[in-house]
C-alpha cells in the first residue's frame, strides 16, 4: 500500500472546557463548552463535540481569518458556534464564557472574534476581583413576523391572545440571530412553560428562527425583565440564559421606544428552570450596536 493510500489519522479528542455563562455560581447561568484551540477539527468534529457536551452551544477558536487580523493590542480569533445538532451563526453565552476563560489565562483587554454573523468586539474586565465580558452585537434589526406564523407560534405555544402584553407588539428582532419577541401579560404567564417542541421547531427553522424569547416586563421597574427562550431548533426544551437574544431585545426595546436611548437593562433569565442568571444589556446614544456583559465560571469537570 502506498503512502497515499495509508488512512488518515483519526482526529484527536480537543481539550474542551465547561463554563456557565452569566452568574458566578456554577448551579446557575447557561452552561458552554469551550475549545480555546480547535485548529485542525472538521465541523463534523466540532458537531460531535458539541452533542457529547449537551449544552445549548460549544464554541470553537481558530486563529482569525485572512485579512481578520486586529489592530496592536487586541487579540483575535475565529470563532464558531455549534449546538447539539447543528451550526448556529452565532452565540452570546458561550461568547462570555469563551471570553472569560480566555481572560483567565491572558489577562483582561481587548479581544475580537470574527463569527458568522460579523465581527464581535469583547472586552473582559476585573471588577472585585471577578470577570466580566462585555460584547457588542453586530448592528441589529427588527420586523414583523408574519400573522399566520405568529398565530401558529402562540398554538404551538399553547398560548392565546390574552396571554400577550398589549404594549409589547410580537417582532422578529436581530443582532447576530434572529429571534422572535412575545411578551406576556403577566409573571405566572411567564412562569408556565409547556409547548409543543416539534411544532415549535418546525415553524422556527421554516421562519429562520434561533429561539422564541418570551418576555415580562417588570411592573416595579421599567429597565427590568424577566426572560425565557425556547431553543427547541438547538435540540434543547430552553436555554438558560441568551446572550444573542438579550442583544436583539435590547434592539427591540429602543425600537419600540420602551427605554431611553441610554439605557441599562437587567434581564433576569433561568430563574423557572433553578439556574438563576443575569444579563446586562447597555443601549448607548448614537450607536445602533447594543452590548451584553455577564459574569462566567468554570464548571466541575464531571465525574468519570
């Protein structure tokens, strides 16, 4: 047999690392893997990964691509983002904890990761001695969703029309993916969630959807929500916390005009699933782009 045709080597298994994403408690926030160097790993690789983890998402690191350099002093990678079951253009969470890891082992600064959607600028910083990553959106977006979809979105939802907030129109809001915003009326609203996962999966993947954030809109204050994000397109009944939609929905409320164009808002999701989280989404005056900042933690590795 000849050189050529010797098989080729199997792929090696990548040093893949657990963080949970927007809390400091490991019990909490919206669990990812992470693959701070998977040069050399086909997406068939990369899939395979992500289904043995589970979580909601994986991200994967490469050097940045031809012409992605950054300029001095910021560093730069490509990063790409897989869910149990297929390839998702980009993720706010496991973004965070890519950030945050690298953080820990690169110091604070400034990074760049070039995703699918666009390039993501991400600033880790150290506040009492804990981590945050701040990234900011490609620009965003909103529109309507169609009547007949959002009609089939509420039965696949088990939801009528008097289970959505009159003030919060439904809209299809973008900043990296898209995701469909529907507010309900109250908290218990909120709190009950039972749909039916293949319906809903068949109409977000005809509508291009990557999640369904259901929203409710604190009555004690006017810059807080409570959020859920259905995700059954990534192979998960929800996902704790959504930093790609945290994103859009700040596009949303400034579109809608629900918050000042300065503004922070605090998002409250995970807390009906036991994994409490908290997003930060910072709306600033004269940029279209909004910014999403979170804690993260290393994850015990699981036993063997």
């Amino acid at each position: 047999m000849s050189l050529a045709d010797t098989p080729a080597p199997p792929t090696a298994e990548p040093a893949v690392l657990r963080y949970a994403a927007f809390t400091r408690d490991p019990a909490g926030g919206n669990p990812a893997g992470v693959v701070l160097d998977a040069a050399g790993l086909d997406e068939a690789t990369m899939l395979a990964v992500a289904a043995r983890l589970g979580y909601s998402e994986t991200a994967f690191l490469t050097p940045p691509p031809a012409g992605g350099e950054a300029p001095e002093g910021v560093r730069a990678y490509r990063a790409r983002y897989f869910s149990p079951q297929a390839e998702v253009p980009f993720c706010g969470h496991a973004t965070v904890a890519t950030a945050v890891a690298l953080g820990e082992r690169h110091g604070t600064g400034e990074y760049l990761f070039h995703t699918q959607a666009g390039p993501v600028p991400v600033t880790v910083d150290e506040r009492d001695g804990v981590l945050r990553a701040t990234l900011t959106g490609v620009p965003p977006h909103t529109e309507e969703y169609a009547e007949a979809d959002l009609a089939e979105a509420l039965a696949a939802l088990g939801w009528d029309r008097a289970d959505l907030d009159p003030a919060l129109a439904p809209r299809v809001a973008y900043a990296g993916a898209r995701h469909l915003v529907l507010a309900a009326a109250t908290r218990e609203r909120l709190s009950r969630l039972d749909y039916d996962f293949e319906r809903l999966r068949t109409l977000m993947l005809r509508t291009d959807l990557t999640t369904v954030q259901l929203v409710w809109r604190d009555t004690t204050d006017p810059l807080v929500f409570h959020v859920r994000d259905p995700f059954p397109v990534g192979g998960v009944v929800e996902d704790p916390a959504t930093g790609a939609a945290a994103l859009a929905f700040g596009a949303y409320a400034r579109e809608a005009g629900l918050v000042p164009e300065d503004a922070e808002l605090t998002l409250h999701q995970g807390e009906d699933m036991g994994r409490p989280g908290v997003l930060t989404v910072t709306l600033v005056p004269g940029d279209p782009r909004v910014r999403v900042s979170g804690t993260g933690v290393p994850l015990p590795e699981p036993a063997a």
